[in-house]
C-alpha cells in the first residue's frame, strides 16, 4: 500500500522543517510505502536546503519538487500530484 504526503509551500521553511520533524517523528506501519513530497511554490528563503537536509536524513523518502508554472497552491498541489504518479 502506498500513501503520499504532498505539502505545498512558499517561504515558511521553519514551520516546514517542523512539520517534517513530525512526519518522521511517526510510526509507519510495516507494508505501508510512505512518500513525502514537499512543493516549493517559488520560495526565496532556504526552502530547497532544508527538503534537501531532510530528504537525506529520511533516505529519500522526502522529496523536493520546484513549482515555478504559477503562483499558488493549486499549482503547487498539482505538482506534487502529478510527480507522485509515476510511482
């Protein structure tokens, strides 16, 4: 069974880093394949570094996708849909 997490984003890389502390701080049952794909909607702080730190540290079930077609959250959902279907 498969289950992604998309988390749309734009500049709040201190309240992002907490969110993924939390995702990973969970129990993932066995059998469950777990993605997180953090949507970076054009950000101009540190956002890419700390999916980037956080992606090796959770042995690349993080990832990173850049959203640059349009400014907002659909656009940004729609991305991380999109990058997680040909899982």
């Amino acid at each position: 069974m498969r289950l992604a997490i998309v988390i749309p984003t734009f500049n709040r890389s201190k309240s992002l880093a907490r969110t993924l502390d939390s995702i990973l701080a969970t129990s993932i049952p066995q059998g469950l394949d777990v993605t997180v794909v953090a949507v970076d909607n054009r950000s101009t702080d540190d956002t890419r570094q700390v999916v980037e730190r956080y992606s090796e540290a959770s042995k690349g079930m993080i990832r990173y996708v850049a959203e640059n077609s349009g400014q907002g959250r659909s656009f940004a959902l729609n991305a991380g849909i999109l990058s997680t279907e040909s899982e």
